[in-house]
C-alpha cells in the first residue's frame, strides 16, 4: 500500500502544481481499493465541478497505470468538497502495486 499511496501522492503534487490556488487537493486516507481527496478552493462548483474530480484521474494515469474513477462525493465545509475514488480492476488480477511505473 505505501507504494500506491506515493503514487497518488505525487500525481496530487502534480495536480496541485498546475490548479493552484483556484483548487487544492489534499489526499485524506489511502484504503485497500480506494482512496480519498479533500478538494479545497474557490473553484467551480456547479456544472463543471467533475472536471476537477477527473482531473486528478489523469494525472495518476499520467505517472502510472493505476486507474481510478469517482465513486463519490459529499461537501464536507465551506469550498471543500470530498471525493472518494475506487480504483478499478486491472486485467490478470495484479496486485496495484506492480503497476507503478519505475
């Protein structure tokens, strides 16, 4: 599990990078299958709020071949919206980890 928490770790460094200071993402807890992001800003929340959501997708998919969808949301206070995300089932049943790019 360290290895895929690094992961997402650095893609939402990367995702930070580039979204910053109109949204933060701040990543809550890593679980076996899923993870969780705080999404923090004064950025769009209305029709276009999942935008920020895939966002991150591709930043993971971008540094790995970890693949993750939105599995759901909830406000949690003001201009923070939290996301849980569950990563999908790779083909063979591979364990994430060997995944990773090196």
């Amino acid at each position: 599990m360290p290895r895929i928490e690094e992961a997402i770790s650095r893609a939402i460094d990367r995702y930070n990078h580039y979204r910053s200071p109109e949204v933060i993402a701040k990543l809550v807890e890593v679980n076996e299958g899923q993870f969780v992001v705080d999404f923090h800003g004064p950025f769009c929340k209305s029709c276009g709020v999942f935008d920020y959501f895939d966002d991150l997708i591709y930043e993971l998919k971008g540094l790995t071949d970890i693949r993750a969808e939105v599995a759901g949301f909830e406000g949690t206070e003001s201009e923070t919206i939290r996301v849980r995300y569950a990563l999908r089932a790779i083909a063979n049943e591979k364990r994430f980890e060997a995944f990773l790019n090196p």
